[in-house]
C-alpha cells in the first residue's frame, strides 16, 4: 500500500491523482490518500499535486509501535532516522527519547505538518523517514491500528522554484498561474499520457505548455496579445534547453481563442487558465453591477471558446480550464454554466474550486470532455 500526501488543495491533488494512475485512491486524512496497486515511482515526479510518497512496512497496535520501529530501524543501515507522526500518537518526549535510547542513532522528529523546507531537507540528507500514519478513518475518530510507512519519494521544492523564478519572460499582468496548478491542468487534460499535442488557446507566458513540455507533450498556444507571444516563445525555447528533455515541438499563434480552430484546427486537448477578467482591487473593490457586467463579458468570450474548441478537439477529447466565479458581497457570481457547457456539445466530468481564503476571484477547475 502507498500513502500519497497532498498538497494545500487535497482534492484537487486527489482529482489529479485519479485521472493518472488506474488504480483506488481512499482519503485516510484529509490530505493523505491511500492507493492498493502498482506504482512506478519514476512516474511520481511528473505529478503537480503531491508532495510526498511513502509505502506501508507495518500496520501495528499502538502499544507495539516503539518496539517495531525499533526493529525496522535497526535493520536499516541509514545513518539519520526521520520519525514523523501522522497519526496523532502525542509520542511525548519521554517515548521518543525511549526510542532513541533503544536504537543508538539520531533521530529527529518531525512536526506532522512537514513543511517544504524539512522534506527538502529530508530529501537532501537521504534520511531513513518513517511516517505514522491512522489506518481507520481519524476523521470519523475511530480507535485505529498504525500503518509504519517508509518515505520513498520528496517533490523536488527546488526545482519547481527555481522553473518559475528562472524563467526569461514574466508577466504579473497576464495573472500568475502557480506552475503546480499549471502541471496538475496538463494532468488533468492528458490522463497522463505523454505524446500528446496539448493546446492553450490564452496561453499567455506559456506556463501551462511549458509544464505540458515538461510531462511529454507537443504544444500549440494562442493569444491576442503580440508580448505574450513572444514571451511565451522565450520561455518555451528555454525549457526546451532542458537537460534530457526529450525533444518536443511548439506552435504559437497570433490570434482569437473564439477563432482557435481556424488557426490550429486539430488537437488531442486542452488545458487553459483563461482571460478572466481586468484585475480586481481588493482593497477597493469594484461595484456588484460592474463585477456582473465582467462575468457577462466572460460568459461570452467563454461560449464562443468553446465553440471553436469544439472544432478542433477529437470526440472524448478533453478540456480543462479554471473558470472564474467571483465572491463578492456574499454573493458568487459565476461566468458560463456547467449546463451552458453540456448544450455546447460537452460532458460535464468535474470540477474543483481553487482560491485562496478571501480572495474575490474563484478558479473552478473544470474538466469537459467533448460528446
Ligand atoms: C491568465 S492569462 C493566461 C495564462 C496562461 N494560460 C498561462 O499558462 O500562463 C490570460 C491571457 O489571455 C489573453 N487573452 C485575452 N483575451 C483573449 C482572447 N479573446 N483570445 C485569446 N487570448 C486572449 C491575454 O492576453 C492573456 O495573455
């Protein structure tokens, strides 16, 4: 059994993992998911939504975990030993240091909520990590046995950092797309599958199809803007330059997302953050009827998308894109309907909202696949 720990959307990262790999994830927490079924794990590092892998050595009664994990550690020849509990033990610091006495080595413990900054220290140390995981529900507040799982997998932080801080073109105007939320998008439209031709029709500086380059596809991208595009061909060019990055091919292209399929009129996909409005001031927030007006203004930029969409994607072909809702005086004003969608020739298959707390502008991460 593999326990996948989630990043700060858990079902988001849950939706991801699902779409990816064939097998049953379970929530055990809120954001740890079990998964019963073969796993490579060389194909954890193209996931945007997860943080932290471990696999199951032991599932134990809570009277016998100090003895187990001494057996285990003391049969692992890793010098540094992680103990991080997920299980809410309250292993105190007289059982700890009983531990510590029994195994003769250096162990840290770590806070149940690892932060990024200790895994990639953990990560960085080839430490042993054992991580405590409740093999009942916590959430339903069951009496449980304890799963002694191993870390076999750390998201590289780094990388990820220095992609989006390196990149030559930036843009804070056309909206800064988190580079995991762009990876999880291209997972979402591809199933997984590499080889794909994945398209962005407001594709911006590119950070969707650079995360797109990354897992395996071919990329068309289109925008109005002529500095988008040029941006967004420097940033492609430079992920091309990727160290074993298998070669891939790009097309941009000047143009309407409401006309996309008469300058790219085929595609296996699509993954798009879209044109979602001019940028609110929260501080100094914009009238109801202005900010209604603005989804009025979307909802029909948005039909005619998907119009053309619907052109140039095969039938079962995907799109996933992150369609605004703004939350405004206690109210949520949404763009174009699920319903509007299915009328224009679409399944509905799901949809996630991502925001951040308190934020006016919701992204609905939505997943359509044409009928
Ligand atoms: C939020 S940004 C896109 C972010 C992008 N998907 C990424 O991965 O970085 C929105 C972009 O849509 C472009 N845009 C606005 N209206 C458009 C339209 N009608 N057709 C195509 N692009 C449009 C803007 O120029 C802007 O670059």
């Amino acid at each position: 059994m593999f326990y996948f720990f989630l990043g700060n959307t858990p079902d988001l990262s849950l939706l991801e993992l699902r779409k990816v790999y064939p097998g049953e994830f379970t929530f055990v927490t809120k954001d740890i998911a079990s998964y019963d079924a073969e796993l490579d794990l060389n194909s954890l590092p193209h996931l945007g939504g997860t943080m932290k892998v471990a696999q199951s050595l032991e599932v134990v009664s809570p009277k016998k975990v100090i003895s187990t994990l001494v057996e285990l550690i003391s049969a692992d020849s890793q010098k540094n030993i992680a103990l991080t509990d997920y299980a809410s033990l309250d292993l105190g610091r007289a059982v700890f240091h009983e531990l510590k006495d029994k195994v003769e080595r250096s162990i840290r413990f770590v806070s149940m909520e690892t932060g990024p900054h200790e895994l990639v220290m953990l990560s960085h140390q080839h430490v042993l990590e054992l991580n405590l995981i409740p093999s009942g529900s916590l959430l339903e507040g069951k009496s449980q046995n304890i799963i002694i799982a191993k870390t076999v997998w750390i998201y590289d932080a780094e990388d990820w950092v220095s992609r989006d801080r390196s990149k030559p073109y930036r843009d804070i105007k056309r909206g800064m797309l988190p580079p995991k939320l762009a990876r999880i998008i291209t997972n979402l439209a591809t199933g997984g599958k590499s080889g794909l031709t994945l398209a962005d029709p407001f594709c911006g500086t590119g950070t969707v199809l650079m995360e797109a380059m990354m897992v395996g596809c071919n990329v068309l991208g289109g925008d109005t803007n002529p500095e988008a595009i040029t941006g967004a061909k420097s940033n492609l060019e430079w992920i091309l330059s990727t160290p074993g990055l298998a070669p891939r091919t790009y097309a941009l292209k000047l143009g309407d997302a409401t006309h996309f399929d008469e300058f790219f009129p085929s595609c296996d996909c699509i993954a798009t953050e879209p044109y979602m409005g001019p940028l609110l001031d929260e501080r100094n927030p914009s009238s109801l009827d202005k900010i209604k007006n603005i989804a009025k203004g979307l909802d029909k930029l948005y039909r005619g998308a998907f119009k053309s969409f619907y052109k140039s994607l095969p039938v079962g072909g995907r799109v996933v894109m992150t369609i605004p809702s703004f939350r405004v005086y206690g109210k949520e004003i949404s763009t174009i309907s699920i319903d509007t969608l299915v009328t224009l020739g679409y399944n509905y298959i799901s949809s996630v909202p991502y925001s951040k707390p308190g934020a006016a502008v919701i992204r609905n991460i939505t997943i359509l696949e044409k009928k």
